[in-house]
C-alpha cells in the first residue's frame, strides 16, 4: 500500500505526469512495484476503485463545540458587576460609549 501512496504523491507533486497522457502513466507504473489491479485504477483515475481495493473509505467528521466551552467563553469576557436590586434587564441594557 505505502507504493501505492508514493506513488500518488509523486503523481500529485509532478504536473506532467499528473495531466499526462494514459501511456505516460502506464510507463510510470511500470517501474513502480504496484499491482495490477491497482495500476489499472490509477491509470482509470478511478477513485472509488481504488479505495476499494486499497480498503479504504472516506471519512468525514464535523465537530461542534459542547456547551462547556461556551460556559467558558462567558467566564472570560467581562461582565460588568451589577449593583444590589439592579434588574438583569437594566444590566444588559448598558453599552459603554466608544
């Protein structure tokens, strides 16, 4: 599998070869040590093959941040303190000029 990776790296870093002809390709495969099955997905540009065969498969994750990080974000900006009996409102209310 690791001459399969070189193999596309070295495709991906070389313009020539990655926008040339199909029998420049087949001639770069020929000295790689490569299967052909594998060969005949590269030269293919077929991708879905090829992860196939190679055993692997895409993977996409999103991550969100949970509410402990929000909670935190909070504790560092500044809060102006609030004087006894001030409603929450009034608080809020506050925009310091600038």
């Amino acid at each position: 599998m690791s001459d399969v990776i070189d193999f596309l790296e070295r495709m991906g870093q070389d313009a020539q070869l990655r926008h040339g002809s199909q029998e420049e390709v087949e001639l770069a495969l020929a000295s790689a040590e490569i299967a052909p099955e594998l060969q005949a997905a590269i030269v293919a540009k077929d991708q879905a093959q090829l992860e196939g065969l190679m055993g692997q498969t895409p993977l996409c994750a999103v991550y969100f941040p949970g509410q402990e990080d929000e909670e935190q974000e909070d504790e560092t900006e500044e809060t102006p303190s609030r004087e006894p009996g001030e409603s929450p409102e009034l608080r809020r209310a506050v925009v310091p000029a600038g």
